[in-house]
C-alpha cells in the first residue's frame, strides 16, 4: 500500500553505497524527513550487470520499499534509472524520483566545449544517455568514459589510495588530453572520490554531481504531492540502513561514507 501521509518515510535505493551521496543531499535539504536507505550490496555492480538483471533487482527493492509503506521513492542510482526507471512507473503506484548523468547542465557550463562523462559501463550504453548526448550535446563534444572497477573501490572504502588514484587516472587523462574542462559524476558512486578528481584535474576543470538538484526536485514533488513533513513540526528525521549483503563490511563502509556509526539491518528476502 502506498502512504500519503507526509509522515511516512522516503525511500532511497542504490546497488550500494554510492546512493549516499544522494541520500546526503536529500538529509541537507529536507532535514525532517525519515529517510529508509537500501543498499543492493550482493547485487552490485549494477554497472556490470544485463540490463534485465538490473531491471529484476529494482523491481524486488523498489517492491520491498512500496510495502514498508514509503511516501515517496527515489532510485539513488544512474544505471538503475536510466535502466528501469519507466518499468518501475508503470508496475509501482507511487512518486519515483530518479537521477541521470548532469549532461544537461555541463553542456552549459563548458568553455572548451569539450565535457567527459563519467559513468557505468550500463549507463554510458544505455538508449536515455544516448538520448540526453542527442538532446543536450549537439553544440558540445561528449566523451562518454565507462569507469570498470571504480565503484568497487568506493564499496571497499578506497578512496584515497594510490589504486584509486592510478585507476582515476586512466578514466581522466584521456578526457583531458583531448580538452575536456567539465567532468560530469555520471555514478553515484563517484562523489565519494571528488576530491580525488578535482586534485587530479586541477581547478579549471569543473566537476559536475547533481545530487543537491535530485533533492529539490524530490521537495518540489513532495510539496506538490502535499507530502513534505511541516518544517514547524521539525523533529530531526531519522534514516534507517538497509543491505542485501554482508553486514559487517557494508556497516563499516556506510557509517565511515555517512560519517558517524550507524546500525545496517540485513535484508534477506529481497
Ligand atoms: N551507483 C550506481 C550509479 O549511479 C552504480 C553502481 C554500480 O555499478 O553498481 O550508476
């Protein structure tokens, strides 16, 4: 059943860890909301897997979400949106939310008129991006860099180490070298190595994450919705962890990505 009372949480889903970096934007922006986060932890990488695969694994979280009674959904996930996001409309009463690589934007900000798009193997051969480079990319030149491995580095907490930082390298260097001066975080996973990318980079190349833009828009569709929690009823919302996977290592990962411990429970059925 799905809730319209505003007091009913929002419900976020990722392959993983890397929907934190939204869930964050989401905390920054509507800081009474309870928010109920699950991550697909024995499912990812999303990025690598078929796009019926990715389909399968939204369809169960996502279900699972409507039947805890969620207001609202957000798929914190650029491969499972652009992937399943109009399979998850049409199956599931209930507002959804997605996220999609910022080309839109980038396209606007460029000088060079050279933008790299960082991404997932999936999201960079998926039909909506090839659609957002022909809707928004005309006056630019795209790059659309697959990152393999990347997100497992952010999944193991290695966000600083000389791997991360040699891997980064391969996925940029070209980008550069042929004028690129945006970079778009077509993953939400990335995020967590921003400040990797920018050192990389330096800081005339502008880096482009649109999670702060996910999180209004997500407000906007409450507001309309007549969902959004009062702000004088502001208690401080909670969020809630889920994970599909092991809990020991995913605990560890998100309470030092979230930045303070906090508990995971295990979802085994989904
Ligand atoms: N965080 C997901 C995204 O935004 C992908 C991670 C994965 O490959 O599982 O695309």
């Amino acid at each position: 059943m799905v809730s319209t009372s505003p007091h009913a949480a929002i419900g976020v889903f990722d392959s993983g860890v890397g929907g934190l970096s939204v869930l964050r934007a989401i905390r920054a922006q509507l800081p009474a909301e309870n928010l109920l986060y699950v991550a697909d932890s024995q499912h990812m990488p999303y990025g690598e897997r078929d796009p019926e695969y990715i389909t399968r694994r939204c369809i169960a979280v996502a279900t699972y979400l409507q039947q805890q009674n969620c207001k609202a959904l957000v798929i914190a996930c650029n491969t499972a949106s652009v992937v399943a996001i109009t399979t998850l409309r049409e199956m599931l009463n209930i507002p959804i939310v997605g996220i999609e690589p910022a080309i839109k934007p980038a396209a606007s900000l460029t000088r060079s008129g050279v933008v790299g798009v960082l991404a997932t193997s999936q999201t960079v051969n998926s039909p909506g991006v090839q659609k957002l480079a022909q809707l928004y990319g005309k006056n630019v030149e795209l790059l659309l860099q697959p990152c393999p491995g990347l997100v497992q580095c952010v999944e193991g907490a290695e966000l600083d180490t000389p791997h991360t930082r040699e891997l980064l390298k391969t996925f940029i260097n070209p980008l550069l070298d042929a004028g690129a001066d945006t970079l778009v975080l077509g993953c939400t996973h990335y995020p967590f190595v921003r400040d990797v990318i920018q050192d990389l980079v330096g800081h005339a190349v502008t880096v482009v994450e649109p999670g702060a833009a996910v999180a209004r828009q997500l407000g906007r569709r409450l507001d309309e919705l007549k969902l959004q929690i009062e702000s004088d009823e502001a208690a401080a919302g909670r969020e809630t962890f889920f994970s599909t996977g092991e809990i020991g290592d995913v605990a560890a990962v998100i309470s030092a990505l979230w930045g303070r411990a906090v508990a995971v429970r295990y979802l085994e059925d989904v």
